[in-house]
C-alpha cells in the first residue's frame, strides 16, 4: 500500500520526487530540518523474492505460463534481474507473456536494462510450457545474459557492456505486471495464467538463503492477486490470492490506485503547484484515505487480524488529521512537524506489516 506522507513531502516542499507507489521504511532524516522525509517504496505490480547483497551471478530456471483467461490486452513478465541503489542501475532476462487486443498471444524471451528505460529487447520467440533456464553473470566489461529454451533446444547469450564495474546491491526473481509508461497511475491489465514457479534459484553459483521478510506480493491490475510461496531450497510457486489475505490486496490496490494518480500528477506538473492546486490534490488523497478505510470497517476479518486492522484504520485517521493541519499552515512545514511526520510514517508501515502478517501477507 502505498505511503501516504509520500506525497507530503513534494506538496510541502514545492519539488518533485520519484513516484511512490507502496509502503517502505522512511530514510533517515533529510540534512535541513524543516523537510519532510519521502519514503523509498517498490511499485506493486511485482511478486516474488530479493536478495541482499553484492552478487555478480544470478540463476533460475522455470516453465513459461499460459495465458488462461480471454478479455482485453493484458501483459505478464518473469524474470531474474540485478539491481543497484539506483533503479537506473538494473538489468534483466525472462520471458513475456502478453495478450494482445486481437485476442492472439504472444510469448517472447528479452532482456532489458537501465539506458533502455526498461523497455523489453526481444530474443527469440518461446512457447507455453517451454522449459526455460536463465543466468546472468557480470563481467569486466558489464553482464552476460544467457537465456536457453530446454524444451526448443536453443542457447541466446546477450552481453550489455551498462554500469560496467558498478556494483549491485541486489538480486531478483520476480513476477511483474509491466507497466506501460515510467510516470503511469496503473500498470497494464495483468492475466491469468498458470501458476508461476522459479526453481533451481541461485546467487553466486549458492543456493541463496531468503526468509518471508524477502517476499513481495503482487497485486495486478484488473483484478489479479498473487502471493509467492514460502521459499525453499532454491524454489517458490506465486499461487493466487484468497480469502482475507485476497480482500486486503484488492483493498490496497484500490487506494494505490487512486493515491498513484495524484502522485503522478505532482511529479510530473511542468512547475510548482500553487497552494490552491496542492490543497485541491490533499483533498485527493483524504478522499482516497476515507475510501480505504470504509472498506477495512465495513468488512469481516479473522479474528487474528482484526485489532491490526484496526490500529491501520487509525493511523490512517491521524494521516487525515495531519494534511488538515498542513494545509492550515500553508504547506509551510515546521521542523517538529517534519520529525513528527516520519515517526507517523514509521508507526504506519509497523501497522501495515502487522496487519499483513496476520493475514499471512508478506511485508510488501
């Protein structure tokens, strides 16, 4: 879910930041006092596990997904990928799973990296069901990309000479609902497809070692929720959704949805927002915080989920309370104001971890 004093820190500051579309641990407190931190969060259209750390290889290996449900354009992505402080410094090899607008599908291996702006390089066309085996290892020049089709019985390498002797701080196996711009509200519509599962998972030519704390859930656009498997000796499976743990999903992603929109709309505005603007985008997100929390009251929780939520209710109550008062200020925000703001943001992201544990949820 995402972080609501994200936006306080673009709307107090008149800057733009980064969009921030989930919860994530505040930094530490900016050098000028009377600023307010701005969280770090992943986007949400991503499941499955990271490694910290400094690998220079990373391996997997799994079965392409079919695409099971008909309807409009949808588009699916599994890969392993590297990637440093910076998002810039990324690199990546999978497959894609894409439904067009005709209704054909369309199955492809590609790689991509930081300077192509994420955007998918083709490789070769694969099949359904195709058993697939990826590694990537870095060199002195940069990364090697090998991708093989087991089942087709063809080998692609592809060398990227980026970032070359630019260490990465982590390692990635990962389900992705891509989405189709860098500033989007949403990602494109994400499928069903047959349970995704990435075995024979290594870092560094090890098995690596990956607790629940590691994990992502991905939350689809149009309606898909998938929450990965605890791992174990070097494979997990991202079966769907159900029950509490499904309604919490949807429920977030609700308010993602609608809390993404006006952060897009901060950080990408051409000059600073006037008072008048920045009142008309809190009010945005008060009404995105209302909306959520009536979905959490109004609906039925295990009985071990029930207080967390209710305290996450709460804290979203306070959220409310602290744009009325920045607002009321002019958006002119105080050093004690800053302080207090990122031991909210701190207190929130405990209640959200606690309230997605309870329903068997991972962090993010």
């Amino acid at each position: 879910m995402w972080a609501p004093w994200a936006l306080l820190g673009t709307l107090g500051l008149l800057t733009v930041g980064a969009a921030i579309l989930s919860v994530a641990t505040t930094g530490p407190l900016p050098t000028s006092a009377a600023r307010i931190p701005v969280p770090v969060a992943p986007f949400t259209g991503f499941g499955g596990y990271t490694w910290y750390g400094d690998p220079t290889s990373i391996n997997a290996s799994w079965t392409v997904p079919t695409i099971i449900s008909r309807g409009p354009a949808a588009s699916a992505a599994t890969w392993i990928g590297a990637q440093g402080r910076s998002t810039a410094t990324f690199v990546q090899v999978g497959t894609l799973e894409v439904r067009l607008a005709s209704g054909d599908r369309r199955y492809e291996a590609f790689w991509s990296d930081g300077p192509l702006d994420f955007h998918a390089q083709h490789i070769r066309d694969v099949v359904p069901g195709d058993a697939m085996e990826t590694a990537m290892r870095q060199t002195p020049q940069g990364w090697d990309l090998d991708i093989d089709d087991v089942t087709q019985n063809w080998t692609r390498t592809v060398s990227t000479h980026y970032r070359t002797g630019v260490f990465v701080t982590q390692g990635e196996w990962v389900q992705e609902d891509p989405a189709p711009t860098l500033n989007a509200a949403h990602d494109v519509r994400y499928p069903v497809t047959t349970v995704v599962r990435f075995d024979d998972m290594r870092v560094d030519g090890d098995t690596p070692n990956l607790t629940y704390d590691d994990a992502q859930a991905l939350s689809g656009f149009g309606g898909v929720y998938l929450v990965p498997t605890v791992y174990s000796h070097g494979h997990f499976s991202l079966p769907p959704a159900e029950g509490a743990a499904r309604q919490y999903l949807a429920d977030a992603a609700r308010y993602d949805t609608l809390v993404t929109g006006v952060d897009v709309a901060v950080v990408t505005s051409p000059k600073p927002l006037t008072v008048a603007e920045r009142g008309h985008q809190v009010a945005r997100v008060v009404a995105a915080i209302k909306v959520f929390n009536g979905d959490l009251t109004r609906q039925t929780w295990p009985a071990a989920a029930q207080a967390d939520i209710t305290r996450l209710v709460q804290a979203d109550t306070t959220t409310i309370d602290e744009y009325a008062a920045l607002e009321a200020a002019r958006f002119k925000v105080s050093a004690a104001a800053s302080q207090n703001f990122r031991l909210h943001a701190v207190a929130f992201q405990m209640d959200v971890e606690a309230a997605r544990a309870a329903l068997g949820l991972p962090p993010l």
